[in-house]
C-alpha cells in the first residue's frame, strides 16, 4: 500500500512539476508583428563591388509586448545585386537572416527588409572598385587634323565590372615623330607632329595593356581634291561625314568665303569640332560693312529700358509646372457647368469696383487682391484702373483710347491669326488691368521693366465642385495686367513716363493676348493636356506683335523692308517703334552669340525668344501665303502635340534643314548678289533693320578660321559658328573638320558661302 501511495504522491508532484514548467493556460499570448528592428548586418565597412558581404543582415520581429515571433515571412529587396534567399521567416527568437551580394557599382548600395503592414529596414553598404582588370580608353581610334592638332586621350583603369581604379596609367607613342603623348596620369594629350601618317598608342598600368590607332590626316584640298566653283552669294552643302573636308576654288583675283558649320539633334547636345586649314587658306577683309549715313544717324530705341523677359519665361514655366495639373480638372469643372460656367453674368458699368488677385508669383495662392475702378468699356475691352495707382497717370480719354485700339488693331489681328480666344465669364470681353503691381514687379533704379502679364491662372474655376479643385486665387476672367504711367518714381524709384508707357502698351496688348488665345484654347477648345512649351509660346507672341505693326503702318510681310523704309512717314516709324522694334532687338542679343543659342531652346531666354521669332517669320515666308494658316496651326496643336513637335508637324518635317538654312540667311540676307531665296529673309532687310537698333553696327559674331594653328568651337544644338576665311588666286583652299577626334557626327551640316 505503500507503494500505491508513493505512486500516488509521484503522479502529484509530476503533475505541479508540469504545471510549472508550461505555464498557466492563463498567461500571455503572442500577438500580431507590431515591431521590425535592425538586429545585425548594417554598415559593414567598404566592400569590393560584386563580392558576398561577411556578416548576413538581421532583423527581430516582435509583437506589441515585445514577445519575439518565429514564423513571421520578412521580404528582402535590393536595387542593385541579390539578397538571398529573397523571403525568410523569422526563427524561435523571431530573427530573420539573409545573404547579400553586392552590385557592380561603386558607392552606397542599400537593402530593405519588409514584413507586410510594418515600416521597412533599410541597410546600407558602401562599395569600393576591385583590382584593375582592364583599360578603358576615350577612343580605339583617334584622328588629328595636321601638325599641332591635339586630343586629350583618356586611358583609365578599370575594375572587372568597368568602375574607375585610382591608379596611373602610362601611354606610349610608337612612333614620336608621329604623333607625341604628355601623360597626365589617367591618360596623355597626344600631339601631332606629321601630317598623312598612322601610328599605334599603348596604354599600360603593369601587366595589363591596350593600343589605340592615331591618324594623322593629309592636308586639305591638295591636288586631286574635289572643290567647289561657286559664284559670289552662291552656297554649298555639304552634311554628315562627307562636312568631313570643304574645298572651294579661288578666282584669278581671289575670293572669300564663309563656312556656317551647323548642329542639330533635338537632344540639346553640344558639338565640338576642330577646323584645320593646313596654310590652303588666307586671310580676309573686314566683316562689318559700313552701314549707310542714314542708319548711323537714326538709332532707334538705344535710350529706352529693355523688357525684363525673364520676368515672362518664369511666368510662363511657372503656369505650365503648377496649372497642367488642374488642366483636366478645369475642363471636367466645364463640362459639368460648374462654377460660373455658363452663368449669365452682367456686364459691369463704368465707374464700378472690382477686386482682382494680381499675384504673379504663385498661381492659385496667396492671392494679391487689388481694387480696380472700370473706366471704360469697348465693343473687346473693359479697361480697369487700380484705384492706388500713381497721380499724373492716364486719362480717361487715354484708357478709351487703348480700348479702341484693341478693338480695331490687337484683337482683330490676333484672332483672325489664332483663333477666338474663349468667354469664360461670360461677356464677350477681355479685361485690360492697368495696375502698380505691374511697376511693382520691377526692382528699385533698373534699366529694365516689366510691361505686363498674362497668367493663365486666371483662365480656371475658382471654388472646387465635388471633387474638383478650385484655383482660388484664379480672377476665372480672360485678362491680363499692364504697366501705369509714373512720372514721380513712386514705386520703388522707377520713373515711368507717360508717352513711354504708351509706346510700350501697344505691344505689351498684342503679345500677352497671344498668349491669352493660346492658353484658353489649349484648356477649353482643343482640349490639349499641355500647355505649349515656353519658346514657341513666346515666340507666337513676337509674331503678334509684329503682324499688328503691318496692320498698323501699312506694310506686309515679304517686302524686304529696311529702315529707310520704316522712316518714310511717322506713321510707319510710331508703329515700329511701338510694335517692331522690340523683336529686332532680341534679334540682335541672339546674333551676338550664336554658337550657344537656337530657336528651339528650351530656356526660352532673349536670345532664343529673339531667335524662334526671327525663325517663325523666316519659315512663313519660305512656305508662302495664307500665312495666317500656319500661325493657326501652331497655336491650336492637336492633344499631345507641343514644342518640337507642334513645329515639325506645322512648319516642315525637315526641320533641322530648315533653320539650318535660316542660319545661313542671317549672314546672307541682303550681303551678296546672287543668293538663293531659301538663304535669305524676304521680309526684312536683316543689316539694315538690326544695324538701325544696335547704334549703326551689325553684331553677328564670326570668327576668322587660323591659316596655320587648329581652330576650335563648340556649337550647341539648333546653333550655328560663322567662320570666315578667303582662298588665293588661282588656288584651292578650304579644310578638315573632326569632332573630339573622329569623323563628324549625323546631325552636322556645313554651307559654304561665297562673299567676295
């Protein structure tokens, strides 16, 4: 009985020994992963790229009590090499592992776990290039122009995976008398000492080795050679590789030439050439002809300020970053009637007060609210005056005045040209603001102002409908915003006459109504999801301006007008002035520096304002009359269609032949007899007219092309170098272009004209 007994005292104390071992059936549960932390595997050191990091990355889940959980599936990921295994689950301490294989790029590489529904761990590793395996050189074959042509050759140790090893390499010519090389540690300046000859370079950094092939071309146009007979004014092409080498034959007396070396990619690359003559060239004359008496005597608009156009391009970017987005919105908005859409409005009396947000710096917020008074009202117009304006400014005779003209000139021209801008608020008018906030936006004691704005803002709903947004700083108006006569300086020191401002305002009204149409009939009518690209939009408003100075003194387009015969009555002269000049000007900035500045730049600064406006016209007048269906065309793109684009499918499917050749007409025009229509500008006297706004000089930057040394320039995409050079009697002469030592690429063209 005993032994019963002791069995029954064992089972006893087995049974609480149990219980005390697992717990209570009433103790604490695992929970859900609330928590995923950084156990081990982070910041290793610096580690040769495509190689196993030492230590694998961890981490711990854990639920809200901090009790660790096994069997919880964490996700490892990695741009750059390979994490294995790619999911892990957590073990009994609820610790997930894995392996990482670097990537093959130097620098810092990173790697996430993830456990769904928890914030990721990110791990970091820096990698460093592994032993030099091989040598990358710039080129395996390079060609030099003639005797002291030089290329800069780059020979660079490289990793097995090509990432730059620090160390020096050598590089060797095999034959010095070739071809010589200054090393400068990862690579040499190779220098050519013969002319029609070919040598082996070698690059080495110890055991490892790699040659090169230099050609030292022959000098150009010797006997044999093919060359150009042209007559004064005539023009030669020559593009791609075949612009490789230009020769052209002299007269019994002689001749000169200009070589207008062209590129373009649509890309925005930049090409680097080098030009070598080899002493077949000579020098030339002066440039600059003397303009006439007339023009020296008769600049026009040198005293004035300029127009602050980077004042516009910001504004117009600003629009396209910050209001495409509402674009698809606002229609929406439209199509739904809401808002104020098809409202009917009534139309204001004269003597009324408005309020109007005149902010220029943000779109839809921090409104600048303005009180304007109308005082007047036109069949077009309803002209409002900010009641803060400075004293001593425009009558009320002035302002219907200005209403007037943009009845009969501004918008007459500009819709027959663009089409009919849209009627958002409903009263078949645009609002003129004449306002100080225009004075305002010009700093103290410049030589510059801004004339006025158009902000596209204004053309979108103001309060949101469902879920539509709203602009709220959005006047929902067609307007724009215009400089005040300030004979004082009251605003920031800045004196604004009263027959300045006037000749500004004429312009200011064709150019931002432009824009206006452009706009509303890209959001409403055409339903375009972009706004047009700043350089063509500005250019399509140089353009208004000038077709409002033919409507305004009379002339038309194609009549080769010169500046004589812009001062044959003070009509024609007050609608230069007022509408024409302004272009010329910014025409004149872009010939300052060619080589660096195209039509099609995407900055839309003056230069390119001045140069896409000059190229409109040039392309107008190439592709004949109605012009006005080519401005339609460009300003009313179908959706998708904008900038390079809108111009290819609007102007010509060639279009870097066609402002290549525009390039060569801005030296051409009106210089030799003899030139090709194509290489001219019919509408324009080119020296006289530009000659007239820069104090009688004409500012087209050229170059004399060295008759011994290599000459060297850089053109841009869409840009041109003007390079002049003269050939002796009875001879050949001409020379070798190679881009940072090979043959010229596609996109390059050279025309060659005859001058003299």
């Amino acid at each position: 009985m005993r032994f019963a007994s002791g069995m029954v005292a064992l089972t006893a104390t087995t049974v609480v020994a149990l219980m005390i071992a697992c717990g209570d059936a009433s103790g604490p549960k695992l929970g859900p992963p609330t928590n995923i932390v950084l156990v081990s595997g982070d910041g290793q050191g610096a580690i040769e790229v495509g190689t196993k990091l030492v230590q694998p990355l961890s981490v711990r889940v854990a639920d809200s009590q901090g009790q660790h959980l096994p069997g919880i599936v964490v996700t490892w990921t990695t741009p750059s090499g390979a994490l294995n295994p790619s999911t892990s689950s957590t073990n009994a301490d609820g610790v997930a592992t894995a392996d990482w294989t670097m990537g093959t790029l130097v620098g810092t590489q990173t790697a996430t776990a993830t456990v769904t529904g928890l914030t990721p761990i990110t791990f970091t590793a820096v990698t460093i290039p592994g032993p030099a395996t091989q040598i990358i050189l710039s080129r395996d074959s390079v060609q030099l122009l003639g005797v002291g042509d030089v290329f800069r050759f780059n020979a660079r140790a490289a990793d097995r995976f090509g990432n730059a090893v620090l160390v020096q390499t050598t590089v060797e010519s095999a034959d010095t008398t070739v071809v010589t090389a200054d090393n400068f540690g990862t690579g040499a300046i190779l220098t050519a000492r013969a002319s029609d000859k070919t040598t082996t370079i070698r690059a080495t950094v110890g055991s490892i080795a790699k040659a090169a092939t230099v050609i030292v071309l022959a000098l150009p146009c010797q006997s044999g050679a093919s060359a150009f007979n042209l007559g004064v004014g005539e023009v030669a092409l020559l593009s791609g590789a075949a612009a490789s080498e230009f020769c052209v034959q002299g007269t019994p007396t002689g001749a000169e030439f200009i070589a207008v070396p062209f590129y373009s990619d649509f890309a925005g690359s930049l090409i680097r050439l080098s030009i070598f003559t080899g002493r077949t060239t000579i020098g030339v004359s002066q440039n600059r002809l003397t303009p006439s008496r007339f023009a020296l005597l008769q600049p026009t608009g040198s005293n004035q300020p300029r127009r602050d156009d980077a004042f516009e391009t910001e504004l117009r970017q600003r629009s396209i970053t910050e209001l495409t987005p509402l674009m698809a919105h606002a229609r929406a908005a439209k199509q739904e009637n809401a808002g104020r859409f098809n409202m009917s409005v009534a139309l204001p009396q004269i003597g009324d007060l408005v309020t109007l947000n005149t902010n220029s710096s943000s779109g839809c917020g921090s409104p600048n609210l303005r009180t304007g008074r109308v005082v007047a009202i036109t069949t077009r117009a309803i002209v409002v005056s900010d009641t803060a304006n400075p004293a001593n400014g425009f009558t009320t005779e002035d302002f219907q005045s200005f209403g007037s003209t943009f009845d009969t000139l501004v918008y007459a021209v500009d819709t027959l040209n663009f089409g009919d801008p849209t009627d958002i608020d409903n009263n078949q008018r645009v609002i003129l603001f004449f306002t100080r906030a225009v004075n305002e936006l010009t700093p103290p004691n410049q030589n510059f102002f801004v004339g006025g704005f158009f902000f596209s803002r204004d053309l979108f709903p103001v309060t949101a409908a469902g879920s539509l947004p709203g602009c709220a700083g959005s006047n929902f108006a067609e307007m724009f915003y215009l400089l005040v006569p300030d004979p004082a300086g009251i605003v920031n020191q800045n004196v604004r006459t009263i027959d300045f401002v006037k000749s500004t305002t004429l312009g200011t009204l064709a150019h931002e109504f432009q824009h206006l149409i452009n706009a509303s009939r890209h959001l409403y009518v055409n339903l375009n999801p972009n706004f047009e690209d700043s350089f063509l939009d500005e250019g399509l408003a140089h353009i208004a301006e000038e077709l409002a100075f033919y409507r305004a003194s009379g002339f038309a387009p194609g009549q080769n007008l010169d500046f004589q015969a812009i001062q044959s009555s003070q009509a024609s002269q007050s609608a230069f002035d007022n509408l024409g000049a302004a272009n010329f000007r910014r025409f004149r900035e872009f010939l300052t520096s060619p080589l660096v500045n195209s039509p099609y730049a995407s900055n839309a600064t003056i230069m390119t304002r001045g140069a896409i406006w000059s190229f409109l016209r040039y392309a107008a007048d190439r592709r004949g009359s109605p012009e006005k269906d080519l401005w339609f065309q460009l300003a009313n793109p179908p959706a998708g269609v904008h900038g390079l684009s809108n111009l290819t499918r609007s102007v010509t499917s060639d279009l870097g032949g066609w402002v290549r050749d525009w390039t060569v007409a801005n030296y051409a025009d009106d210089f030799a007899t003899g030139t090709q229509p194509v290489d001219m500008h019919p509408s324009w006297n080119l020296r006289s007219m530009v000659s007239a706004v820069n104090q009688g000089a004409w500012p087209l930057a050229t170059l004399v092309l060295d008759t011994e040394s290599v000459t060297s320039v850089s053109i841009a995409d869409g840009s041109a170098a003007y390079l002049r050079f003269g050939v002796a009697a009875n001879a050949t002469g001409g020379g070798r272009i190679a881009s940072r030592g090979a043959v010229v690429p596609p996109g390059f063209a050279l025309s060659i004209l005859r001058t003299k």
